[in-house]
C-alpha cells in the first residue's frame, strides 16, 4: 500500500487511493471512489459513492462530497465545504413513503483544475466551479462560477477576478479588460465575461 489511511478511517475496498495519498482520523470514502495521487482527506471528510477526485486534491476536515461530484487535479475544499447532489431534495415522496436511493436522480458539482472553495462554502448541484476560481468562505454557489472568477456571499456573486496564486487581480492601466496579478506580474484579458492568460 502505497498511500497512508488512519485506523479509525474507513476507506471501502472498491475505492481506488492514488501513490501519496493521505486519509485521516474518522474520514469516508465510499464504494468506487476514485483518488488520484497525492490527495489529503482531513479528519471527518466524506467521499461518495464513484466521486471522481483528481490529483493533488486537498479536502479539509468535515468537508462533504456527494456523488456524483468531480474534482479535478489541484482543487482545494476548505473545512466543512458541502458538495450537494439534490437539487430538490425531500426525505419522503408525495405519499409520505420514506425516499430511496432509486426514487431520485443525483446531480453533481463540478470542480475544475486549481480552484478553491472557502471554509463552510456550499455549492448547490448542478454547478460548474471554473478553473483556478474562488469561492469565498461561507458563499452559496448556485450557478456556474466562470474560470478565475471571485465569488462571494448568499447566492454567491462575482466581485472580480483571481489568478493563479490565489490573489486578486488588478486592472492594467491604459488596457481596457487587462488584469495583472500583484503578486506574479502575471497578465489576463477579460472578454466577454470570460477571462484568460493571455501567452507569453
């Protein structure tokens, strides 16, 4: 065994653990999860049924993942993050019959390369979160999050623009939709809604 689970973990026997990987105190990672390498569940964190989790990924204590959610490689999920997957969720039926796992059909959260979710945030299934976006702690995604996109509070809102460090970009001046992180002297362009790196 190439990757490292505490005793009081409980880790499914068809999950799949990545080279590297760790799985701390009281963690759940459920039947045909998939990790990739170098992945740290924190204490008390919940993986579902089949969740796809990329490399690198980061879940913090008591972060909860439902299926069937995918993470991609380097995304980190802040402390007591929640991934829903019932957009209209109810414990019994109109008949007042107790729901069972056939009686509804999941729908994930997609989380793309690099992007970060903030401490107790909550992202509402079905949802995109972008490439290297941010979620601020405690903020309720219900709709898509655009690549690098900030986004704060209840519904989640776009507040502006964060690169690759985790820093929030500035405006070039002089260059109408020209970003610049402070930090990287790294260089985006904004259009139409969307931003990109711009090359070299």
């Amino acid at each position: 065994m190439n990757y490292r689970v505490q005793p009081t973990a409980q880790v499914d026997e068809t999950a799949e653990i990545g080279a590297g990987s760790s799985v701390w105190e009281l963690a759940q990672i459920r039947e045909g999860a998939r990790l990739g390498e170098g992945c740290v569940v924190g204490r008390g964190a919940y993986v579902g049924t089949g969740v796809r989790i990329g490399n690198n990924v980061k879940l913090q204590n008591y972060a909860l993942v439902y299926e069937p959610a995918e993470l991609g490689d380097g995304v980190f999920v802040g402390p007591a993050v929640v991934l829903t997957n019932d957009h209209n969720p109810r414990s019994v039926d109109p008949e007042g019959k107790q729901k069972r796992g056939g009686d509804w059909e999941a729908v994930g959260v997609q989380v793309a390369e690099g992007a970060s979710l903030g401490a107790r945030s909550v992202c509402v299934a079905p949802v995109r979160i972008g490439r290297w976006a941010m979620v601020a702690a405690g903020a309720v995604v219900t709709k898509d999050v655009p690549d690098f996109a900030l986004v704060v509070g209840v519904p989640a809102r776009q507040i502006g623009w964060v690169g690759h460090n985790g820093v929030r970009l500035v405006a070039r001046e002089g260059e109408p939709g020209g970003w610049e992180c402070p930090q990287s002297g790294a260089v985006y362009e904004e259009k139409d809604g969307a931003l990109t790196e711009r090359a070299g």
